[in-house]
C-alpha cells in the first residue's frame, strides 16, 4: 500500500499524519503552494483524499483527480465535502461516526453547565484575586430546565439521554418526526425555541440547515433562554446572534462552532453570558485518536477490497 497516493487535505492530528505516512504515499496539500505544478505531477495517480471538518474535497478538486476512488473523513461532519459531486461519480465517503457521540455529548453539557452556572467567569474572578474583595454573581440552575435539541441523531440523542439525569425535560426538532421517540416534537425550530430554556444545535450541517437559528428563533428563544452550537458555526446566523446578546433579546450562548473559524466576533470576547470554545467537541486523545484509526481503516478496507466500516454511500 506504500506506493498508493493518498492526499491530506489539511493539517489534522499529528498520530493521524504519521499513520497515514507509515502506510501510504501520503502528500500534503498545504506543502505544495504551486497547484498548477502539483496537479501535473500528481493528479493522475491520487486515489484517496483524507479530509476533516476543516478541510475537505469541493467538486473542483474531485474533478480535479481523475482517479480518486474514495474520500475519508477524520469527522463526523461531512459539510466540507461534495456530496453530489462524489456520489455522481461512484467515489465511496466515509466518516466516522459513533466513535465521537459520547465525548461530544459529554462537551455539550459542560458547555451548558459552563454557561449557566458561569464555571468560566467564576475561575477569571477567583485568578483575578476578585473574590478577596467583592461579591460573586449568582447563577443559573441546570437541573429540570427543558432543553430543546435541534437534530435527534447520534449526537443529539446522546446529549438528550445526559440531560435527562439531570431531570430536565426533553423536546426537539428534526425534519421528521421519530415514532420511536419519547421526546416531545415540535414540527418548527421556532417552537422549540419557545418551548425550551436551553436550545441546542446538533444536527448536520446542509443547505436545508445553514442559519436554522436564524433572527425569529433567537428572539423566539428569548432572554431567558440560552443557545448552546456544538454542530456547525453557519447552523446561526452569527450576526443575529452578537445582536441579539448585545441587546439582552436571548440569554447567553455557548459556542464550540463558528461561522468563519478560527475568528470569532470581537463583540462576544467582552460578553461574560457567553462561553467561547475553539471546536474541540471530540477533543480528547481518546477520542481524536478512535477517530483517527477509523479514518485509516475505512482506507485500508477500501484498497483491500473489504467492506468499508462506515460508509456514508
Ligand atoms: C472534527 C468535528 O472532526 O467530527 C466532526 O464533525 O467537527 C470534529 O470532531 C475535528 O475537529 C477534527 O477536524
């Protein structure tokens, strides 16, 4: 397998750059700032491309390798790749799945915890010497609030099973209903957003999905209600967002996801109802490293001619 050209789309975890080089011709996108020249020289025998959440294969780059005959992604997210493209070619996706549901999950209810019980603030004032003079500001209750979950999927019904030992009561928002679900539905995103104090965005990141918090479901949410975005910054439209937190029309945010990362909004770093993370979800060595040897072997199955072990097509 040494000799099949594999290209990393994009830096990623330094275990996965290292595995995939022990087993393949592995060649780095970022290394090559003459695209015309790599092109010549290698487009012809590329036959995997390995992308993650940040960097993925558009249709140009597809069309580009003409022998591309799988895509694995070191994510569960697959926003960053074409789809279409891929499908209308016969080239196999791969993501990885599963492998991440718990330690996401596990994040989003820090992240709400965070937030509500102002975790991060309480550690600036206690290092700021603060406590040794003034008062301390008091908190939000997680317990038995009604959490609405955008996206009934792994993710959020991982996050929803959490939330329930912490007696709170659950509702959400999918395109369908789940008949197998205990979970009240609400058939728009504006009435979960009315009906819940904490709404959480855990659904993929499509066309149908970009900016599904939008300017109506953030006031819908209001300024008792919190918004936690641990799927994709453009699910919010992050202008409404800063808005609406600048104006005290919703309550706070806590956001592992933004719309153009690595930069946030200027305006959020002042606000203290709102917890900043860099997308580090399914940051964990454990995890990272899970994700990193499902990437790998949905290759290795693929150039062995094995069923591949998480296919998305
Ligand atoms: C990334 C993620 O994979 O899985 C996803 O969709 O967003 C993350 O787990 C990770 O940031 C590496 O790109």
């Amino acid at each position: 397998m040494e000799s099949i050209k594999v290209l990393l789309a994009g830096p990623v975890l330094p275990y996965l750059e290292q595995e995939l080089d022990k087993r393949f011709k592995l060649l780095k996108f970022w290394n090559y700032p003459d695209k015309t020249q790599f092109f010549k020289d290698h487009a012809n025998s590329i036959r995997a491309i390995v992308g993650s959440s940040g960097y993925g294969a558009d249709a140009a780059l597809i069309e580009a390798l003409p022998n591309l005959e799988i895509v694995s992604s070191f994510s569960v997210g697959v926003d960053k790749i074409d789809l279409g493209k891929c499908k209308e070619k016969g080239i196999p996706v791969t993501n990885t799945p599963d492998v991440l549901t718990d330690e996401v999950a596990d994040l989003t209810i820090g992240l709400i915890l965070a937030l509500l019980r102002r975790i991060c603030e309480c550690d600036r004032y206690v290092r700021s010497g603060k406590w040794k003079t003034g008062n301390y500001k008091l908190t939000t209750k997680f317990s038995g609030k009604t959490v609405g979950i955008i996206g009934l999927g792994r993710i959020g019904t991982a996050v929803a099973k959490r939330a329930e030992a912490f007696n709170c009561s659950i509702c959400y928002y999918s395109r369908t209903e789940k008949q197998d679900s205990k979970y009240k539905y609400y058939p728009s995103v504006v009435e979960l957003a009315s009906n819940c104090h904490v709404l959480i965005v855990a659904c993929p990141l499509t066309s149908e999905t970009r900016h599904i918090v939008n300017r109506e479901v953030i006031d819908a949410l209001g300024p008792k209600g919190v918004l936690i975005n641990i799927g994709r910054g453009p699910h919010v439209d992050e202008r409404e967002l800063v808005s609406a937190l600048l104006e005290g029309r919703v309550g706070g945010a806590g956001l592992d996801v933004f719309e153009n990362e690595p930069h946030v909004p200027e305006e959020l770093l002042g606000l203290e109802n709102v917890v900043l993370l860099p997308h580090v979800g399914s940051a964990s060595v454990e995890t990272r490293k899970a994700m990193a040897d499902l990437a790998i072997e949905n290759l290795v199955a693929h150039f062995q001619g094995k069923p591949l072990l998480t296919p998305l097509f």
